[in-house]
C-alpha cells in the first residue's frame, strides 16, 4: 500500500470513514472537493476535514490549481505522513 490513499469516485466519503477513523483522530485529513458537487451535497466533506475547493471541469487540472493545493497543504504545515 502507498503511503497516501487516493481514492475518487460515487460513495468515496461513506467508504473513507472507516479508513479515516483506523488513522486516529489527531491525523488530518484534506479533502479536494469539486465546487459543484460540494454545492449539491450539503455536508459533504465533515466539519473534521479541511478541504480544498476545486472549480469543476477539466479545467481545474492545471499548475495554478496545483499551486494553490500545495500553497493550502504548507499553510496547514501538512505532510505525506
């Protein structure tokens, strides 16, 4: 298993609480989340979580938005671990 879990898909949130929980509670976890999809799901991402929000679309998959992942995780000071 790598070292960080990625994981996409329907039902990807209820199917990572389990993962999340096995972590322990003092492990943060970061969410890249689709600005459409959190707009259609209340309550998407828990209030534990940060999360990232992503405009939609191919066109989010660029080094700007890259940028301002990465920019987020060294605020936070997260690392892979």
């Amino acid at each position: 298993m790598r070292a960080t879990e990625i994981r996409i898909g329907a039902g990807v949130r209820r199917d990572l609480q389990p993962f999340v929980d096995a972590l322990g509670a003092d492990r943060p976890v970061v969410a890249l989340v689709d600005e459409n999809v959190a707009a259609a799901h209340a309550g998407l991402v828990p209030d534990s979580w940060r999360h990232i929000p992503l405009a939609g679309g191919e066109g989010c998959k660029s080094f700007q938005t890259l940028e301002r992942v990465v920019r987020a995780l060294a605020r936070w000071e997260l690392d892979r671990r």
